[in-house]
C-alpha cells in the first residue's frame, strides 16, 4: 500500500499536534535519547508549537491506513536564526545573501516510525515538501551521531557547513545545505 501525502501550514497543523507528537515519542524512544531533557517529549512539544507561527510553516505528513507513519516540517529560515549566524564564515557567502532575502527553507524535523523505515519514505516526504517549497536552498541539522540519517542526507546531494549546537544541552550537529534543486 502507498502512503497518503497530506500538507499543513501552521493552522492546521495544530489540529494534529498530538498525532505529530506521538511519532516523535516513537521515533526518539531510543537509549540514546531517552535520558537526555532536550529530546524529552514536552521539550519537541514546546519546540513545534513555537514553530507553527513561524514564516512559511509547513509539515507534510505520509499515512497509512489513517495513520502518520513519518512526517516532515520545516518554515523559511530566519536569517537571525543563532544556530545559522553561529556558522559565520562556514556559510557560502550565496547562502547568507539568499537567507536575508527569505529564500532559504530550514527543514526542522523529518521522522519516520521504524517500521517504515528502509523502504525510502524518508526520501519521499523529504522531496515532497521541497518540491514546492518558493525557496531555493534547502538547510538542516542533522546530529553527527545518527550515522543512518547522516549517510542519507549526503546521498540525497546535503554539503556540510559546519558543526552546530542547537542549546547547552543539545548534542553536535553538522549543519547542512543542499544546493538548489531548480
């Protein structure tokens, strides 16, 4: 069976904030996530509900059956955004210009549920959302320990920009970009 491909701006997405949430407990119920606070599910929480209001807030979710078995979402990224003005240098000089012109997507989360995972649905929701995304580069963070989700990103064309933490508490993530798919 083929997933069903839904999109929501930020209104909408809060009608499904509790299905989004549950995937993520799923996904992040992991040793290595389970005992450190900024993975916790009330942190996600507070951290997607401060996203719905932001410019150009989207989630793409794919069901099966009714059900949300992975998701994307992201919003235009803020050129002010610490963790992006952290790279200073690292960032092609093309990307800092595009960022203060509005035309950088930050693709915040992408999960899939680990029975859906290997069979390329990462892939398709991630191509989903920046198919029609009106920005021309796409950014992200990825955690430098998650060597599955890592791997990915440079196969699907990601260049890395640097290391990046999100807050005290968060692990190092690479910062990454992939060039204009246009």
């Amino acid at each position: 069976m083929f997933p069903e491909f839904q999109r929501y701006d930020g209104t909408a997405a809060k009608e499904i904030t509790d299905e989004l949430i549950d995937v993520y407990a799923t996904v992040y119920d992991t040793p290595a996530y389970t005992d450190n606070p900024f993975f916790s599910v009330g942190s996600f929480r507070d951290r997607l509900e401060a996203a719905f209001p932001t410019e150009g807030f989207e989630t793409v979710t794919a069901r099966l059956n009714g059900r949300i078995v992975g998701y994307v979402h992201g919003a235009t990224l803020p050129a002010d955004k610490p963790w992006w003005t952290s790279l200073g240098s690292r960032r092609p000089p093309s990307l800092s210009q595009l960022a203060n012109e509005g035309n950088v997507f930050w693709l915040r989360e992408l999960m899939v549920l680990p029975q859906a995972q290997r069979q390329g649905l990462g892939r398709k929701i991630h191509d989903s959302i920046i198919a029609t995304r009106p920005e021309t580069i796409t950014t992200l963070t990825c955690i430098v320990d998650n060597q599955p989700a890592h791997d990915a990103y440079l196969r699907w064309g990601y260049t890395i920009m640097g290391q990046i933490k999100h807050a005290s508490e968060s692990p190092l993530y690479n910062a990454m970009f992939l060039p204009s798919q246009r």
